[in-house]
C-alpha cells in the first residue's frame, strides 16, 4: 500500500481523498526541521505540505522511495525544483485555491487606505482620538490600476469592474500588451507606461509574485503611487516591510502590505 504524509495541518479532505484512493496516510499538524523531516518520509511515496516545510536536495537524497510533493499553497518555491527533477520527484502545486480570498483582501486594503485606517489605527493605539475625516475618501468614483496580469491580477480585475462606481484605467504589463487579452476588455498598457498615470490613479494593486517581482516592484512604484501588494514570503516580511515604508515616506505616498497567511 502506498504511504502518504501531510503536513502542516492539511484539511482532513485530502487525507480523506488519499485514503479513498488506496493510501496509508499519516498527518501531522505541524512543520518539520530537514532532519525530522527526512525521519519522517522513511518508506513514504507522496509528501503533503504547505509554505513551512522546506524539502531540499539533501531531504530528496535521503528518501529515494519519495516518488510526488504536494504543495497545498499556491508557491513552490520551498521545494529544490531542480532536484526533484534530476530525481523523477513530481512536484504539484495549488495556484487558484486562495485568489478569491486575497482579491477580496486586497479590496479591503484599498478601503483602508483610502480612509486612513492605518493611520488613525496608529494614533488610536498612542492614546489620539483624531476625530476628523480630513484625508479620508470614500472608494466610490476612485481610479484604481493593476500591475500584473496572472491569477491574481485577472481576480482584481474582476473584482474592481463588479463595482460600477469604481473605475480600472488599465492593466499593466512588462509582456507585450498586444499579447495580453483582458477578461473585462480593461486597456493593457506596458509597465513602461506607468509614468505617464501618476497623479491619474488612486491606488495600484500590484499582483506580481512574492519570490522575485514584489521585492523590487513594490519599494519603486510606491514612490509614484499608494500601493497595495499581497507579499507573502514571510521570512522575508520585515525586510519587505522595510523597503516599501522607506520609499513611503520619502514619496509621501502610502503601501499597504497584504500577508496572507492561510485563509
């Protein structure tokens, strides 16, 4: 009988699945250090995890038996991707199980942005009642713009044309814009063009990925825009956090910082 393990708290239905299908399966709540880890996999031909559990080269060495990796998340950057393919080890990954739920948290941020909230937040927490609305603005008859044009960029999208008193001057893109076909028929423009938008849009969603775009993109754009990224590398939060609050301030602008953490 083949033998699965999952970790990280894995919803019982997958376990379920996998049973139904001829599995032993073994859950665990939690994470796993490399050499718990490779404890833990002795005999196991499918591995079940999520954004905590890092399976490296060593890991995939030390269990020949392991024949899949089941990243219920939506990156699998915490798998070597590289020696699981020299190893014949598939490697599957969830990338729409969570857009909805970031879209809709990503609309949420705009609102809180758009009224201070972090801001009065702030000064409610250092014992101010500011009692004004000076600054704050209602989302109704904003412009707003998207950076990126992947799962979550086609959400937003979506979610931004529902709401008819709101507007989409467009989506942004550093592929070629002849190329990209909008579900909404929103205008695409190349990233190349976001210069000639300042002082145009409200607030940029930015819907690039955590591992390599977000990095870079959020600390420049914030010096032409109030932002809103859902960064979830999150390691890395406080040095992201760093970066884009610098660029903030210096713009005079404002970044919201979206971490989802399984939702």
């Amino acid at each position: 009988m083949p033998k699965a393990l999952l970790l990280e708290n894995i919803h019982p239905l997958a376990a379920q699945s996998l049973r139904d299908h001829g599995f032993e399966v073994e859950t665990m709540k939690g994470a796993l250090a490399e050499d718990e880890l490779i404890e833990a996999l002795e005999g196991v031909d499918l591995l079940g995890i999520r954004s905590k559990t890092t399976v490296t080269a060593k890991v995939l060495d030390a269990r020949p038996t392991l024949t899949a990796i089941g990243c219920f998340c939506i990156g699998t950057n915490q798998v070597d991707l590289n020696h699981a393919g020299r190893r014949g080890v598939a490697v599957f990954n969830a990338p729409y199980s969570n857009t909805r739920s970031v879209v809709e948290l990503v609309i949420c941020d705009i609102i809180c942005l758009m009224r201070r909230i972090p801001a009065h937040t702030h000064h409610l927490k250092h014992g101010l009642w500011d009692k004004t609305a000076s600054g704050s603005h209602e989302v109704r008859g904003k412009t707003l713009g998207i950076i990126g044009y992947g799962n979550l960029g086609k959400g937003a999208e979506k979610a931004v044309c529902a709401a008819k008193d709101m507007a989409l001057a467009g989506v942004f893109t550093r592929r070629d814009p002849a190329g990209v076909k909008t579900v909404s028929g929103a205008k695409v423009y190349s990233a190349d063009d976001l210069k000639d938008f300042v002082g145009k849009i409200d607030v940029m969603i930015l819907c690039g990925g955590s591992a390599t775009d977000l990095p870079k993109q959020t600390a420049e754009y914030v010096k032409m825009f109030n932002t809103v990224d859902s960064f979830d590398t999150h390691a890395k939060i406080p040095e992201h956090f760093a970066a884009v609050d610098k660029a903030a301030k210096e713009s005079g602008k404002i970044g919201l910082i979206l971490s989802l953490i399984h939702i």
